[in-house]
C-alpha cells in the first residue's frame, strides 16, 4: 500500500470514526403513574429509582435511551407487538404469557424488590404461614398478583402504596402488603409496624428477541453499575432522610 493510499484509508477513519462511536438513540417505555421513590415524573421526565437505573444501564451499554411514560398495560401489548425493543423492571415469573416466552429474553438482575407486611401500631400478629391470613382483612394494591392471596380472607384493593399505608394505619386493614422502598420513603412509614417479608424477586430488563445483540452489552452494563457503585449511589438518592 502507498503512502497516499494510507492517508486516505486515514482520513476515511477520522471522518467515520466518530459516527461508530455515537450512541444509538431507542425509545423505551416507563411507568406513567408515581409510586415514590421507585418511579416519578418530575416536570415529565421519568425519574425514581427504576427509570434512573435503567436509564444508567442503557447508556453505560452504549445506548441514548428516550423514556416514554406508558401504562402498564399497554407497555405488555406494545413489547409483543415490536414496538419497543426494550422493557423495564420485570421478573421472568410476571410475564408469562405464551407470546411474550416466545419474544422475551432477560438481562442479569439489575435490582432486589421486596414486599413486606405492615401493621396498624401495636396490633401485629405472627404470620407464620399464609394461611394465618384467613380470616384477616388485607390491604393490597389494585390489580397486583400476591403470593398466597388465596388465602386472604379479605382483600382490600387501593390505587397507590399510599393509600395502603393510610389505610392500614387508620386500622382500616389488618395488615397490608407493600414494597419496602416505597414503605421506608413514606411519610406515614412511623404510623404503621413493619413486620415480616412477604415476597422478594429479583428485576431485569426485558429485551426483544429481534434485539438479540443488546443482550451482552446489557449484561456487561449492569455489572459495571454494581461494580462502581453508581447502583447503589442511585438508590440512595432516593431513600436517604437527609
């Protein structure tokens, strides 16, 4: 090869150069309603726990993500039907259906999501098995699958986590079931007693099967994140009292 060549094979690369490095933009859905701190919308950027760690994989992966604020839903038909590439915060256990194991690959967990029972004040009671629940009045979120909730002798359903608590602190409820972050975030966290570990599952980012190449990059960004300590950095944003 002659030296005029090599200058211009060079100066191809530096003008290239560039657009191989820039970020794939893809648009991914996020919750569109609050449940602080797990999942916000300030001045309609999705914030939270959940949309700040997904958003931080997806760019340590290589990726410019756009959050777009999508019910529940029809964030499910829309991944089945390929209109997003990418889904957010699911355990392979909810998402079931025939279509979606048929599409569906999950990443490494990324986050450990746990349900704890709550108590009103000085009224707690041993919950040794679920069937002790038998004849408890239990306050649940609307819509939610529970562990056991076979066993519950009546469920009471609320919109938010924070009508739960309000509820189960008033003594509207026996006992209530709720995520522990969005329980220790509570401003009524000192009117109930926590007891107990309902349920925990580990969470992952759901990837169409079409995009089966941003699954390494994926799993390689989730354990930077862990590693460096950014995912932890982001949660405690979010939970720290100070």
């Amino acid at each position: 090869m002659d030296l005029s060549m090599l200058r211009r094979l060079t100066l191809l690369l530096l003008l290239f150069f560039p657009l191989l490095l820039k970020a794939e933009a893809i648009k991914v859905p996020i919750y569109d309603q609050p449940r602080p701190p797990l999942a916000l919308l300030i001045k309609g950027e999705a914030r939270g726990i959940y949309p700040d760690l997904f958003r931080a994989v997806l760019i340590e992966a290589g990726l410019t993500p756009e959050l777009i604020p999508v019910p529940p839903m029809r964030r499910r038909v829309d991944f089945e039907t390929n209109q997003y590439s990418l889904s957010c915060c699911a355990n392979p256990a909810w998402r079931k259906r025939p279509k979606e194991q048929e599409i569906q690959i999950f990443s490494k967990p990324f986050y450990w999501t746990k349900d704890v029972f709550i108590f009103p004040q000085e009224q707690a009671f041993t919950i040794d098995k679920l069937s002790s629940l038998s004849n408890k009045r239990v306050a649940t979120i609307r819509g939610f699958d529970y562990r056991g909730e076979a066993y519950f002798g009546e469920r009471l359903n609320y919109h938010n986590e924070q009508a739960l608590i309000r509820a189960v602190a008033l003594g509207r409820a026996d006992v209530g079931i709720v995520n522990e972050d969005i329980l220790l975030a509570s401003e009524e966290v000192a009117q109930v007693e926590q007891g107990p570990v309902h349920d925990q599952a580990s969470l992952h980012i759901r990837i169409h099967r079409k995009r089966i190449d941003l699954v390494e990059p994926i799993n390689q960004a989730i354990e930077r994140i862990i590693t460096s300590g950014e995912l932890d950095q982001i949660v405690r944003s979010y939970l720290s009292k100070d």
